[in-house]
C-alpha cells in the first residue's frame, strides 16, 4: 500500500504533514527513502495519537518519538515496523538544504510484499 503518492519536501529546518498510517494493517511495516539535498540531521518519527481527532494539532503533540534505527544524515532507504504508530512525520533538525522523504509504502510484512 502507498500511503504517500509524492514526495514530501522539508526545506531548512522544519517538520512535515503527519502521514497517517493505515492501523488496520497489523504489524504494518513503513517502507521508504530519505534525500538529503545537503548537510541536514533529521529523524524520521512516528506518532500514536488520533491524528483524525477534532482539534488534532501535530505541532502541540508530544506523542512524536524517532524511529530507533533510522537515518539520520544522508540519502539512505529506511524500514521499520511502526506497531502502534498512527502517523509519521519527517523531522529535520539542522541544514538549510532540502530534505526530501518518499514516496512511503505500508506493508504487513517486513518484506514489503
């Protein structure tokens, strides 16, 4: 399943839209790659709040944790296995430059089948 149909851009420092996650899929699997157009740190982190709840603000949730594992400077593909996650953001954290994240894949599987 593709949950992004583009690619979600971060430039300098910045975070991106929540990307929901499809939670009937279970254990779902995130699937993607990261471009970093410079010098950037960034975490790709997921979150377990109702990102669909009234009133919603991403910004204010404090539910946001990076993935363990994940890339934190460069281009690089990433996978992890998001159990609980309801959303996934793109956190860069330092670097002018752009920071690419996508297109990301959900999966039941650590396959990606």
């Amino acid at each position: 399943m593709k949950l992004t149909q583009t690619a979600i851009v971060v430039t300098g420092v910045g975070v991106s839209s929540p990307i929901p996650i499809d939670t009937r899929v279970n254990p779902p699997y995130i699937f993607g790659s990261i471009v970093d157009g410079g010098a950037s740190t960034y975490s790709i982190q997921y979150t377990t709040s109702d990102v669909f709840a009234p009133g919603y603000s991403p910004g204010s949730d404090p539910q946001w944790t990076g993935i363990t594992g994940g890339p934190t400077t460069g281009s690089k593909p990433f996978n992890f296995n998001a159990a609980g996650a309801t959303a996934i953001r793109l956190n860069v954290t330092v670097g002018p430059a752009t920071v690419t994240l996508g297109p990301v894949f959900q999966s039941d599987n650590s396959m990606g089948s």
